[in-house]
C-alpha cells in the first residue's frame, strides 16, 4: 500500500504542477506581484491536500508568532522538496536564493522570474556572492521575507550539518533579523527516494537572532538553534503513533534530545 499511495502521489505532483503552471500562463504575466504570490500560494494548498488525502502525511507548524512580517532573512533546514511550497505558506511574501540554473526550466523559470526571486550562480563565487546580497537587500527593502538554505542543499535527516558562510554574509552585510526554521520534512519525503512516508510533518519558526552578533557568534547560534530544534523534532516524531523508519544516526540525535530536554527540567 506505501508504494501504491507514492506510485500515485508522485504522479498527482507532477500533473498538479503542469495544470498550476499551463493554464494561469495566458494572465499569470500581467497580474501585480501581490495577486501573482497568490499563485504558488494556491499550488502549496492543493499540493498539501494532495499529500494528505493520498499518503496520509499532514503538517504541523510550530511558532507560527516568532515569523515577522518585516523585512528579514529566513534560514530554513533543507531535507527534502517539501520545503519548496510548504515554507511559502510561513511566511507574508518570499523571495527565495535559488540556483540560477532553475531560471532556465520551461514555465517554472517563468514564474520564478516574475516573483524576483533571487538567483545565485555559484560558479561565480565571490561575485555571484556580491550580487546576491545586492539584489537581497533590494527585497529587504521591500518588506520581503528572503528564504536560504543554509546548507546550500538537501541533507539526510541525521546527517552532520554544514553550514556554508553566505546566510552569515547575508546576516552581516544586511543587517536585518533572521528568523531560523527546523524541520523534520527529510524523514517522509526522503532525498532522491521513491517513496512517501505517512504522518506529520513538523516545521518549527523559532525566535528571530537580531542584529548586533559577530559572523562567527551568528554562525554558532544559527546551528546550534536549527540543529537543536531538528533534534526535538525527531523525538517528536519518533513518539508519534504512525511514523516513518528512523535510521541510526536519527536515533542517535533522538537521545541527545531527551538528554538534552532532561537536563533542562532537572536545572
């Protein structure tokens, strides 16, 4: 039955995103940024549904009160595609650090190019860093919510983290807050997996980190915050009735969270 609800799941995504990005075309382009955010806003909603009435597998967004409406940086964890629509929902208006090569893919390129999203060519190293970060604090000012990934990529849950230095660049040269997110999305999307696991999907906003730090105090707090959260995530999915297989290294990171939330009581 897991491989069927996944066989069937993975088809409906991709068709639901065909039908999202063919038929709104014809008008998508002459809409205002407002009523075009409403567009993948609509694909995150029927994408969840989807993902609920298929596989079984709902969502739970922790500290919704610690996301600003404000201009700011939203340092997300990464596992899985999940986080592609469902952090959009999060957050008031997003504008997403993106590979610049997803600008080339036929309608999605589109799309992300109308919302100015903001893409990042990494072969460029220090100059694409440079432009990143001017075009960043365009959105800033814009009362944007910029959303990066601070691994740069997608990470098995349990993995050791590795935290690249452009969020702390961002932090620094923007001077603005930034708001982390944990997640355990990893466990039921797997990276590069077929299948799709049932149960809840956690998300934890967690409090904004305010200007003022040194880049590496802000480096130090933003991990140890993230990967923290992701640990009590994982203890609370493994306590959850219907689960996904947790590997060695989750539970590794599953002790080190009771240990953890122990020691907090006992103190």
């Amino acid at each position: 039955m897991l491989y069927l609800r996944s066989l069937l799941f993975n088809i409906a995504w991709y068709i639901n995103i065909l039908l999202h990005m063919v038929v709104q075309l014809p008008w998508y382009f002459f809409l205002s940024h407002k009523a075009a955010q409403k567009v993948p806003r609509r694909w995150t909603a029927s994408t969840h549904w989807l993902h609920k009435i298929i596989v079984g597998t709902d969502m739970e967004v922790i500290g919704e009160e610690n996301m600003l409406d404000e201009g700011c940086i939203v340092a997300c964890k990464h596992q899985s595609i999940w986080e592609f629509y469902a952090v959009n929902s999060m957050v008031r208006d997003s504008a997403f650090v993106l590979k610049a090569e997803l600008m080339k893919i036929p309608f999605f390129g589109w799309y992300v190019s109308k919302l100015k999203h903001i893409p990042i060519r990494r072969g460029d190293k220090g100059r694409a860093m440079r432009r990143m970060i001017a075009v960043a604090r365009d959105r800033i000012e814009e009362d944007r919510q910029i959303i990066i990934f601070p691994e740069g990529t997608r990470k098995t849950p349990g993995q050791e983290p590795d935290y690249r230095y452009g969020v702390t660049r961002m932090y620094m040269d923007l001077n603005c807050p930034v708001v982390p997110i944990a997640l355990n999305s990893g466990l039921y999307w797997p990276r590069r997996k077929f299948l799709r696991h049932p149960g809840t999907i956690r998300a934890k906003i967690l409090e904004p980190i305010m200007p003022g730090l040194s880049a590496k105090q802000f480096a130090a707090e933003l991990e140890r915050r993230i990967e923290e959260a992701c640990d009590e995530l994982y203890l609370m999915a493994s306590q959850d009735k219907i689960h996904p297989p947790l590997n060695e290294a989750v539970m590794a990171r599953v002790e080190k969270a009771k240990k953890r939330l122990d020691n907090v009581k006992s103190s």
